[in-house]
C-alpha cells in the first residue's frame, strides 16, 4: 500500500488484478493503518474516510466493503484531491465540468469591469482568475478527449477576446489556442 500525504490529508493507494484479492489486501493493511494510528495516538474520522475503486472494466463492486470498528467507510464516485477532481474511470468530465464553469464566471466578471479598468490590470486578472486555473493540475488531466476539453478552449477564447484592446494580440492568441500543435492545445 502506497500512501500520499499532505498536510493532514492522506491518500492511501492500493492496486490489485482482482477484486477479491484487493479486498483481502485492503482488510489486511487497513488493519495495520489502525494499529499505527492507535500506537501514534492518532484517530481516523469516519465521517471524513472515503474510498473509491479506479477501473476502466465493467465490474460489480457492490460486494466490495470496508469496515473500520464497524462502521463502513463510505464508497465515492468522485473525490476532490487537492482541488482536481477525480473520477472513479479516470476521465476527468466532472473536473473539466468544474473548471469550465469556474473560469466561465471569470470570464464574466472581467467583462463587467472591462470599462473600468485598463488593459493591463484586465491581463493581470486574466493571468490570476483563469489561466492559473486551466493550468492547474493539467499534467494529471490535460491529456483527456477533446470533447471534454473543447467546452474550456470556447470558454478561454472567450476570456481572450475580452482582452481585445489590440485586436492584432487578440487574434494570434486566438489563433494560438485553435492551433492542434500549440502549448493551449496540449494542455487544455
């Protein structure tokens, strides 16, 4: 069992060909993460404990529990890690969903206050509020299907004509985010 940690999060991963066989392994190591805890004088909230199976096969998971001190720990489809949202067939549709939604308020929001501030406080928000955002975490999920990617690239090229006080400028960024080859379409 593999864990990640930061901060006082901690993701414990474990990978098996069969589900029986993941099972007895979670049970086993689960049994061990308790023990450290107790001997650390640590606890686990329940309430908080979530566990999710990646597959990409068509498997009844139904049967697969997890018990600590007889509570079941709670099955998720979908978990919120350090602000990417995974999925439990590692698409990324809800984390793409997400991001365009998120930047697409910014997006308006820069439109609003386009008359009252100048290009370059209008680029600073744009680099802050949108770009930080698509970029985020996009080694992990920039490499989906262009179906989920294509609802961002509007959205971005939205967010780049407003900045269209040089329509010159406008235009190659445009053009750059359209283009197949370029860094944008690589990673968003």
């Amino acid at each position: 069992m593999k864990s990640v940690l930061f901060t006082d999060d901690t993701v414990l991963v474990q990978s098996d060909n069969s589900r029986g066989k993941l099972q007895n392994s979670v049970n086993h190591k689960k049994t061990k993460v308790m023990d450290w805890l107790t001997a650390n004088k640590l606890s686990l909230n329940i309430s908080k404990t979530k566990y999710m199976l990646i597959t990409n096969k068509h498997v009844s998971t139904e049967s697969f529990v997890i018990n600590v001190n007889s509570n079941r720990i709670e099955r998720t489809l979908t978990y919120k890690y350090l602000g990417v949202i995974v999925d439990e067939k590692l698409t990324w549709k809800e984390h793409c969903k997400q991001l365009c939604c998120t930047i697409s308020k910014y997006v308006g929001a820069m439109y609003k206050v386009k008359l009252y501030v100048n290009n370059q406080a209008l680029r600073m928000l744009y680099h802050s509020l949108i770009n930080s955002r698509a970029q985020y975490g996009i080694i992990v999920w920039g490499k989906e299907a262009s179906c989920q990617l294509q609802p961002i690239s509007v959205v971005l090229s939205r967010a780049v004509r407003c900045l269209n006080a040089d329509k010159l400028l406008t235009n190659k960024l445009l053009a750059f985010i359209k283009c197949k080859n370029s860094p944008t379409k690589r990673y968003i």
